[in-house]
C-alpha cells in the first residue's frame, strides 16, 4: 500500500494488492515450501488498524509502505517441497494481496472440506471471525449465560455479529441485535433474534430501556451503543469487548458518558484478541463448526467481491457498512 491514511483510506490512494506480479509456476523457487496460487482473500475491520506509523507500538506489526496488504485466505497448492503439503491442497493461511505466493515456513493448514462448504466460508463463518465469536462466546459469555438472560449484540448483520446472535439463541437466552438498515435487520430477524432495529433510525438507549436490562453485551461498534448499554446494563453484567468499529476512522474518540456504571453496575468488561483463545478453543470450533454450517444450524451471509483490484473499495465499504454479510475478495475460482 502507498500511504498511511487518515480517516478512512483511499481506494486508489491507498493501494494495497500487487499488480505487477511475474511468476513463473514450475521455476520460482520454494526454498523448501509451498507455492500457492490464492482463492479467497479476508477483508476485515482490522486491516485498518494496520495502516500505521510502524514506530506506534500496536498489537498487530503496522502494514509495510509500499507492499501488498496481507489477511487471512484460503488457496490451493501449485507445488511443494514441504511433505506436510501436496499438490491440489487446499490452505487457510496469511497471504498477502496478490494472485500466487510463496509460503517458505508454511504454517498454513490443510482443510479436507468433508462438508462441501465453499471454500469462502472457511475465511468467514469457519475461518477468523467464525473463530473471533466462537471462542469470544466460548470463553466470557458461555460460562455467564443464565435462563432468563438478555444479550445485546451490536453489527448483527456482519461476519462476527451474526455468528454471536445464533449462539446467543441457541443459549435460549433472549436476544437484542442492531444493525445499520432496514434489509440487515431483516436479515438478523431471520436468525431468530427476539428484538432487531436499525440504530441509524430508532434510539438504542430507547430499545435497551424498554427490552433491557442487558446482562451480557457483545460490543463490536464502540460509541454510543455501548454507552447505551453501560445506561441499561444489569447488575453483575458482562461485556465482551470485539471491536469498537466506529472508533476506527476517527480522530476526536466518542466520549463514553456512562462509563461510571462499570462501579455501580458492577460490570465486568472483557477485552480480548481471537488470537489469545485459539489454543483453547480452535481444535474444537474445527471439528464442530462446518458440520453446524453445512446442517444449517449456523446460517452465515456473505458479501463477496470478485477481483483483486477491488480490495481496497472493498476494505472501504466494511468500514462505512456498506457490506452486508463477510465481506471476501474472490482471487481466483479455482
Ligand atoms: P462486519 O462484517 O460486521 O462489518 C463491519 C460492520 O460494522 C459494518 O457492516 C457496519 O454494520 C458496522 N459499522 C461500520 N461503521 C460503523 C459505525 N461507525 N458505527 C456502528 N457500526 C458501524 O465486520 P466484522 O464482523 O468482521 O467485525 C466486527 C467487529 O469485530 C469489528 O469491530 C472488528 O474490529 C471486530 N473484530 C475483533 C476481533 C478480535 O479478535 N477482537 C477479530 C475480528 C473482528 P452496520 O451497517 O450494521 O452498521
């Protein structure tokens, strides 16, 4: 990419896949690893976070000026030198934005895909944000969620937030789920949710007054749906704190006016990285997940956008919400 954007990054400014790429299949060198020609690109919230001053210390190294952005992606080996990996397989893997790569300390793994899923769902439903709500739910909520309860869920409609609503229901708990128009809140009406609105028409402070106490908030915006549910949250109630996407963008931060509430609410806020639960939970959530996505008892949507050159639109529209489902680039259809 060319440039450390401020605000919201510039497609077409802020250039973030390889064009320019010669390769030649049957003679690059593999240095003992993989050559893979990629299918599915991730386009994800965080990769925002990236585009920094690499000098600010962050949680995630800053994308390098001037190379490909990178994500999580699914492709299928072309050659290998490495015998965990063969010819025709298929990877889940850290690529960066170009149609082949070479992957010299190939940690990637293999997906046997006995369910038949398409090879996108592994990149959203059964790949990070699938794993993000799994193993966030698995590990704050589950073990909080009581008969009875009320579950607010903020970007219901999206790639994490989806996810986190059907688990919540399959706890039998009630739940309350936002999203950013009326066909997204019909959509996360047909998961089941109990209370669906759209915040950009109808107050979440009213909603949570009338349908709350929240006794578990599953927080992936920030602002002011979580100051309204610091307002309408129950005693002893638990946040899981994903994302705050509204936060991403800007630079006077929303400031939160309830935040008091944390003492007399007797709140318990839980920050977390997917990453930190992945050798807790992703054994599991592999082995369970895509039979649960290919009975149908996880539903998932997808916003898919063919071509490589329209990564950086793409990262742009998941940052003003203009996707709707997991947003994913299609690379190549095989
Ligand atoms: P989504 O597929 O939900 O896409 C992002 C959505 O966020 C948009 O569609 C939009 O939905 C909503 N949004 C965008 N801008 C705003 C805004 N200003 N205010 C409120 N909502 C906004 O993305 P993901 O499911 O991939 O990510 C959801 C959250 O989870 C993000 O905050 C992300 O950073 C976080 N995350 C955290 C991880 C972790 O390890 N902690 C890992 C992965 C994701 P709408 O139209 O409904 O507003």
């Amino acid at each position: 990419y060319n440039e450390i954007p401020t605000g919201f990054p510039v497609p077409g400014k802020t250039l973030i896949y390889d064009e320019s790429q010669t390769i030649d299949l049957d003679k690059e060198p593999l240095h003992g690893g993989i050559l893979v020609k990629v299918l599915v690109l991730s386009i994800d919230p965080y990769q925002r976070h990236r585009m920094h001053d690499p000098s600010i210390p962050s949680y995630f190294p800053a994308f390098t000026v001037g190379t490909p952005l990178e994500n999580d992606g699914v492709g299928v080996v072309v050659r290998s030198e490495n015998p965990k990996y063969k010819k025709g397989d298929h990877v889940y893997a850290m690529f960066p934005f170009q149609e082949y790569v070479v992957l010299r300390d190939a940690q990637a793994r293999v997906i046997d895909n006995k369910e038949g899923l398409s090879w996108s769902a592994y990149v959203g439903v059964c790949g990070m944000p699938g794993k993000t709500a799994h193993h966030g739910w698995m590990e704050y909520a589950h073990p909080k969620v009581q008969k009875g309860d009320v579950v607010f869920v903020t970007a219901a409609s999206g790639a994490v937030g989806a996810i986190v609503a059907q688990l919540a229901k399959a706890e039998g708990v009630k739940v309350i789920a936002s999203a950013g128009s009326d066909e997204k809140v019909d959509y996360v009406r047909s998961l089941g949710v109990d209370v669906a609105f759209n915040y950009k028409k109808v107050s979440t402070r009213e909603v949570l007054q009338k349908e709350g106490p929240v006794n578990i908030y599953w927080d992936n915006v920030g602002g002011e749906s979580l100051d309204a549910a610091l307002e309408f949250a129950a005693q002893k109630a638990t946040f899981v704190i994903c994302g705050m996407i509204s936060s991403y963008n800007v630079d006077e931060p929303y400031n939160v006016k309830h935040l008091q509430q944390l003492v007399w609410r007797e709140i318990t806020f839980n920050g977390f990285l997917y990453t930190s639960l992945i050798s807790k939970y992703a054994d599991e959530f592999y082995k369970t997940m895509p039979g649960r996505v290919a009975k149908g008892e996880i539903k998932y949507k997808e916003h898919l956008v063919k071509g490589l050159e329209n990564s950086a639109q793409a990262l742009l529209d998941v940052l003003q919400g203009n996707n709707f489902g997991k947003s994913s680039i299609i690379v190549s259809e095989d």
